[in-house]
C-alpha cells in the first residue's frame, strides 16, 4: 500500500448541490479548499472539499459529481 497523492486545488461553486452526492452548505460564486486524491490502493480518484477553510471536515465526491457544481482552479503559487 503506497502513500495517496493529493494535489491541492480551488473548487469555485458554479451550481449549488443542495445534499446531492453528500454535498451541502455550498454557495454559488463562493471559492473552497478543494484536494484531488489518488489513492495507490487500486480505488478511484475522487476529490475533498472542505466547506469550511478553517476545519479539516471536508465531503468526499467523484469527479464527475464534482464536476456538476463545481469548477476546479488551480492554486496561484
């Protein structure tokens, strides 16, 4: 079992999920930590989001879940 790869990210809210796919409390035009995740198991990448940018609870969802709320920025370094 290898170490997951996470890339840190901005996920901007173009359509608020309102509880679909486990996603709420999310406000259009509102900007939100956001990490994409490997896994070196075998499983999926999927995405964290972290609604609030001071906690680490953050919801789990499929890119493609994602992608119908939100759009994915990379982070100015």
């Amino acid at each position: 079992m290898s170490a997951p790869l996470i890339t840190d990210f901005v996920a901007v809210c173009h359509n608020e999920p309102r509880g679909d796919f486990g996603l709420e409390g999310y406000q259009r035009g509102e900007s939100y930590r956001c990490q994409h995740v490997k896994d070196g198991d075998g499983r999926p990448p999927y995405y964290r989001v972290y609604p609030d940018a001071e906690s680490d609870y953050y919801e789990c969802a499929s890119p493609r879940s994602i992608a119908q709320y939100f759009t994915i920025e990379e982070i100015a370094s």
